[in-house]
C-alpha cells in the first residue's frame, strides 16, 4: 500500500532532522516502501521548506486556477491526442509544471515512444557567421525549393502504457501525390513563393523567369534596397541555379549581388531550419 501525503512527509521530515541527504533519504524511503515513492527532488523542496522553519504538513496555498489533474483525465487526454507534450498538457489542465504532468504519466506507466515506420500504408552549417552589424542579415533574400506531400501521417513520438506500443504509421511514400514550392524569403517573412504546375521541371529556363517575378516583387516593396545595390540572394548549388543561363540572368540584375554557397554544405540552408521545419510541424498529421 503507497503512503498519503501526510505519511510520506512525516518521513522526509524525520530523514530531514536525521540530516540524511535528499538522495539518502529519497533511496530510504523507496527502499521500505516501494521503488518510486519519493523522488529525491520532492524531498529537496520539503528539506528548503524545514530549513526556513516552516515544519507543517499541509500544502501551501497556491495561487491561479485550481489544477483539474487527474490520472483518468490524463489518460482521456493522451487517447484523444497520444502526441501531446507534457507542456500542452500542463496548459489543458491547468498545472503551472510540466514536470507534475510527467510525474502523472510515470505514475500510470505511460512511456514516450516513436512509432515504427512501415515501408508502404497498411490497408486495415555551416550556418553564415553572423555579423556584429545586423543589416547586413537584412539584405538577404535566401530561396529554397521543397516538395510538400498531399498526405502526412503523424510520426511524432506518443504516451503509451509501458509495454505498449503505438500504433505503426506508414512510411513516407516518395512516389504519393506531392507538389513543388519555391519560396524567397528574408528576415521579415516570405517575400514571393510559388507552386511549380503539375510535369514542369525546376530548371534554368522556370528559374529565369521566377527570379523575374521576384525581382520585381524586391523592387516594390523594398526600393531602397535595390536602388543602392544592396540586395543580397543566397541559393544552394543545385543545377537550375548554377546554370550558365541563370548566372547570366542574375548579371542583368546589376542590382543584387549573390552569396557564394559553398560545395556539399546542407547545413548551411536557412529555409530547413528557419521556414520548411515549421511548415512541416504544421502539415503533421494532415
């Protein structure tokens, strides 16, 4: 049988004027009681709590709306949205912790675990160093391309009772339906983006034009800019924009100037971190 509230700070409190250590006293504890009884960092706030002379019991008002968490809510919540974090939780029901939440979820022996991945559907940087101006980031328009599945099962990882696993999601199918987007964007948002048409391939003649339809987009909302020469593009090293065509297409804007990206650097692609990581959180699940 587990110890109330009372019973199990009557004993911290006792390992408290024994003057054993939280860890001492949280394994003592355990140790006559049962594994997971007390954690050492519940006796460390007790301990805080008799140091300053207050020896009571009882809990401390506490202030805001009363916290609703219960382990059978929990467990509604968690089969409604098994992907839920411990911080969305606490904002559900209340709780001013993460922490009391996963406390919760190791009391009902729930686990965070990623689902396994099905090869087909079941049927049943080198980041740029920064600057110590920060205009110079204000100059960059940087462009990525990226394609964006129609369907896209959530594989984020999910509570589960322990021993439990989740329920297998397929693999992403690289031959589903899917469209292109090419995207311009700087430090205040997406400046120009577009959906390359259904069999059009991403090549030196659509780059041309679309650095076109950019161009101007760059001219009419920031004229300054482009009137002093200061435009600053930054692109990978795929073949549609090292083409001798585009090259040449970006010396007829006399008024941009391109970073130069070097070889085999992924990491140095804002848009996978600053724009299409959040596009995917976004698509998750739908």
């Amino acid at each position: 049988m587990t110890l109330d509230k009372i019973e199990l700070r009557v004993s911290i409190r006792y390992c408290w004027k024994a003057r054993l250590s939280t860890r001492d006293a949280a394994k003592e504890i355990c140790d006559a009681e049962g594994a997971r009884t007390v954690h050492y960092t519940t006796v460390s706030r007790w301990y805080k709590r008799f140091d300053f002379g207050d020896l009571s019991l009882e809990d401390q008002p506490r202030s805001g709306r009363p916290s609703m968490l219960d382990n059978e809510g929990l467990r509604a919540a968690l089969e409604d949205e098994p992907s839920s974090s411990s911080r969305e939780l606490a904002s559900v029901f209340g709780v001013s912790s993460h922490q009391t939440v996963l406390n919760h979820l190791h009391q009902i022996d729930f686990v965070n675990k990623k689902p396994r991945q099905d090869p087909h559907e079941l049927s049943a940087s080198q980041l740029l160093e920064n600057p110590l101006d920060d205009r110079f980031w204000k100059r960059i328009v940087t462009s990525d391309e990226k394609w964006i599945f129609l369907v896209n099962h959530n594989r984020q990882k999910q509570w589960v009772p322990q021993g439990q696993d989740p329920p297998s999601v397929p693999r992403q199918d690289r031959f589903g339906k899917k469209v292109m987007i090419c995207v311009w964007w700087n430090f205040e948002g997406v400046l120009h983006f577009e959906l390359v048409p259904n069999g059009r391939a991403v090549n030196a003649e659509l780059c041309c034009q679309q650095l076109d339809r950019v161009y101007d987009k760059l001219k009419e909302k920031y004229p300054t800019l482009v009137r002093r020469k200061r435009a600053l593009f930054q692109q990978d090293n795929a073949k549609p924009h090292t083409a001798k065509k585009t090259k040449e297409k970006f010396d007829e804007l006399e008024e941009v100037e391109v970073l130069p990206h070097p070889a085999y650097s992924l990491d140095a692609a804002p848009s996978d971190y600053g724009l299409f990581q959040s596009m995917e959180h976004f698509l998750r699940g739908r």
